[in-house]
C-alpha cells in the first residue's frame, strides 16, 4: 500500500484497509470505517505543528509506521505515519468494524459494548486491538504483528468528508473521512474550544 502522499490524500484511501494485532492472547483485525488527516507544519491541530519533539518524533517518517500517544491522559490513539521521511503528516485511525476476534475484542473492552460499538471511536478502537505505546513505532507495512492490508475499496458515493471531531483548532478543515450510514463511524462532536484556524 502506497502511504507517501499527504495525509489528507491518504486518508480517504485507508477506508476499506485492514489494522490487524496479533498477541499472543489471539489476533484482532478491524476494517478501517473512519479516518482523520493532520498535516504537520501546517496544520495547527498537528502534534508535530510546533516541531519535532521526542513525543511526536515517528511522525517525521518513514510512512508506514503507527505514531501511538496518549488522549487526556485516558486512552491510547493509533495514527498511520504518511507523506515524505522527514516530513510531519499521518492518518488518526477513528473507527472500524471487529472483521477477525470479536470475543477477545469485547473481552478487552470489557463494558458490554458490542457489534458497531467495539471499535468505535479511535480510544475503543486502540483497546479492541490491544495497541498501546508499545507499538509505537512499528512498521505496520513490513511488520508481522501490527498489519496494514489492502482491503475492498468503498464505493466512492458511500464516502464523505467533514470537519474533524473534537479538535480546538482548525476544527473546520475537511480532513475527516468516513463510510456515510456505517454504524461504526463515532458520531460528531464540536469541541466547546473550538476556533477556525486564521491563515497569518
């Protein structure tokens, strides 16, 4: 699967894509349903918007890698690194639907939810294929335990664009990619912070 392009190209692209974990407590694949694009230098909603930090330092490339990081201090999100080594930009894996390992899936997330609502949201998404920070890093084109698939391309007319979720600034630029009437997209939430990004 070719990731050196910009996130936002990238993106819409995974739609269809397999993230597959396997541990040694059984495998766990979801189909990617939803998918978010941050570009870096250039988007201030970025991690690496302000530069390279040891934080945000798997963004900077090579693509194919999974930049893993802590949301609110609550759960884990899992990005697909994308465009030029060297360059910031990657994909936030929002949403799936639990194709392989559904009972270990719901075992790890361990609060009834079920069917649509396993891999919903990129916090449940992480929980129901067990990524943590150790996998941060990982090359999930070449690797043997975290694997990217090519899966059945959507039909283009099911897939929509919108404002991302949750974001505080440039909430508003169209870098979020979903199946239109798939249950397990999340739903969406404007952030109480939420600005417009100004171009200076």
């Amino acid at each position: 699967m070719n990731l050196t392009d910009l996130a936002e190209e990238v993106a819409p692209r995974l739609l269809g894509a397999t993230l597959t974990h396997e541990t040694a407590e059984g495998t766990v694949s979801i189909a990617i349903t939803e998918t978010e694009a941050y570009s870096g230098a250039a988007d201030p909603a970025s991690h690496a918007y302000r530069g390279k930090t040891e934080r945000n330092a798997v963004m900077f490339g090579p693509a194919g890698h999974l930049y893993v990081y802590r949301s609110h201090g609550l759960h884990w999100c899992a990005n697909i690194v994308t465009g030029t080594d060297g360059i910031a930009s990657a994909v936030l894996i929002r949403a799936g639907r639990v194709v392989e390992g559904e009972e270990l899936a719901r075992e790890r997330r361990g609060d009834r939810a079920d069917g649509p609502r396993l891999a919903r949201g990129p916090g449940n998404l992480c929980r129901a294929l067990g990524i943590t920070a150790e996998q941060n890093g990982v090359d999930v084109l070449t690797g043997t335990r975290v694997k990217l698939s090519e899966g059945r391309p959507p039909d283009p007319a099911h897939v929509r664009s919108g404002p991302r979720v949750g974001v505080s600034r440039a909430h508003d630029w169209q870098h979020r990619f979903y199946l239109v009437n798939d249950p397990t997209v999340s739903a969406y939430r404007l952030s109480p912070r939420a600005r417009p990004h100004k171009e200076t």
